[in-house]
C-alpha cells in the first residue's frame, strides 16, 4: 500500500511537470502613474528648454490630463511611451497639447490620452516704475528691471534702454515695457511736441465760461475738465449749477459755449 502511495506521488509530479513544460506563462509588467507623469514631463522639458534658449532658462511647466492610476499588461517587456504634438509648429506657445500613447512590446496600443501643458516663462525685464502715459517718454527714471511672467511677449521685452524712447500706449505701474510697442525714438518725440498747439488752458484750472445766444452774452466761474489750445473744444464745468458743457477755447481764461 505504501509502495503504491509513492508511485501516485510520483506519477502526479511527472504529470505536472509535463504540464507546467507545455502549458503558456502568463507575465504581468506594471507601468507606474508616476513613471508615466515623470515620462510625460521629461520629453517636454527638453523641448521647452530647446525653444526657449535664445529668451530665458527660468520657466515652470505644468502637465494637466495626465494618467491617475498604473497600466498592467501581460507582456514581459517594458511598455512603450511614446509623446507626439498633434499640432506641430517648432515654436513656443504657452499652452500646448500633447499625445500620449502607451504601447506593450509588440506594438499593440494599450493606452491613448491629451494632456495639456501650461509654461509660465520668468525674466528680469524692463517695467514701468510709474504711470507712463501714452506718448510720454520712456527713461531710467520711470521704469525698473523686475521678475515678471513674460510668456506671451518672448522676443518683444527690454532688458535696458539704449536711447530714450516713447510709450506707444498707456502703461500702467508693473506693466511689462514692449520692444514692438514703442517704436519712436527720442527725436520724434521733439517732433510731435513741435507739430502739437500750444496748451494755454491746463486741466482743472479755474476759468470763465461765456455763454452766447442771439446777442446775450452770460458769464459764469467754471473749471476745465481738460487740455485745450485756442480753437480746441474741451469740457468744462460751471460752478453754481455742477453741469458739463462743450466749449470751445477763446483765450487763456475763457471759453465759449453757444446755446
């Protein structure tokens, strides 16, 4: 009895054996979240640093859309990466997409997905110091270097100012000072003071708003609203009745108003 136990034991290794020898096994390959991610953000990292070489070395990207769990195959190999732009243009953009495929060791595709990439871009760039009005000349005096997020102006900051130059709009404290946005240089400036009328009535200062209708004639205190050269229409208004009018400069003192 104990002789035919053995022989049963015996017979049932061999048969297993036989089994394990001729029957498929099956291998599982983990690909992590995090490899995926860090995969994802290596590959835009060197692009990044490639296009923006020439503006800055400082910038921070953020990946959004990336995978949140881990990808099992049953494959012994290592899965595939692989990240393609589905919009090529070999320039930067701020924000860009990205295909992400994931592939096992023979080919198949075993994941798709977009993720978005957001890159913020840091310089020391010229700014406005102070209000800069439009017009008005853009010096040391009112303008700083200061850190500032400059993706969207790569190409078009001021680092210094070579020659004095003016503001082709309204900049505003911290306002980012644009290469393509000042154009003039100090000579048109003299050019435009020297083509624009004399200013002889200044904003906010006191005058008298001669009122014409048919012969009568009414004087009252006002005070300018704006700017005005002789001939120019300003606004101004009347002191004892708080209301606006359109007048138009007579002198350094007056205005009229028709009625």
């Amino acid at each position: 009895m104990k002789k035919r136990n053995i022989n049963l034991f015996k017979y049932f290794i061999f048969v297993s054996a036989i089994f394990m020898a001729f029957s498929p096994i099956t291998y599982a390959q983990t690909l992590k979240k995090d490899e995926i991610y860090n995969a994802i953000y290596n590959k835009i990292d060197s692009e990044i640093k490639n296009e923006l070489q020439n503006y800055s070395n400082d910038y921070k990207i953020t990946i959004l859309g990336s995978i949140n769990h881990d990808i099992i195959t049953n494959q012994a190999n290592l899965l595939k990466i692989e990240i393609t732009n589905p919009n090529p243009t070999n320039t930067f953009h701020p924000i860009e997409t990205r295909k992400v495929t994931i592939k096992d060791n023979s080919n198949n595709i075993i994941k798709t997905f977009l993720v978005s990439i957001k890159t913020e871009v840091y310089d020391e760039v010229l700014t406005a110091a102070k209000t800069i009005p439009y017009n008005q000349k853009i010096t040391l005096n009112n303008t700083k270097l200061e850190k500032k997020e400059i993706s969207k102006y790569l190409g078009k900051t001021l680092k210094s100012l070579d020659n004095e130059i003016i503001a082709a709009t309204n900049y505003q404290i911290g306002s980012v000072i644009l290469k393509s946005q000042n154009p003039k240089n100090i000579q048109n400036i003299e050019n435009i003071k020297n083509t624009q009328k004399d200013i002889i009535i200044s904003k906010n200062s006191d005058i008298d708003i001669v009122f014409e209708s048919k012969g009568i004639n009414i004087k009252l205190r006002g005070k300018a609203l704006k700017d005005g050269a002789i001939g120019d229409t300003i606004l101004v208004r009347a002191q004892n009745y708080n209301k606006t009018y359109n007048a138009k400069v007579k002198s350094s003192n007056e205005v009229i108003v028709r009625i």
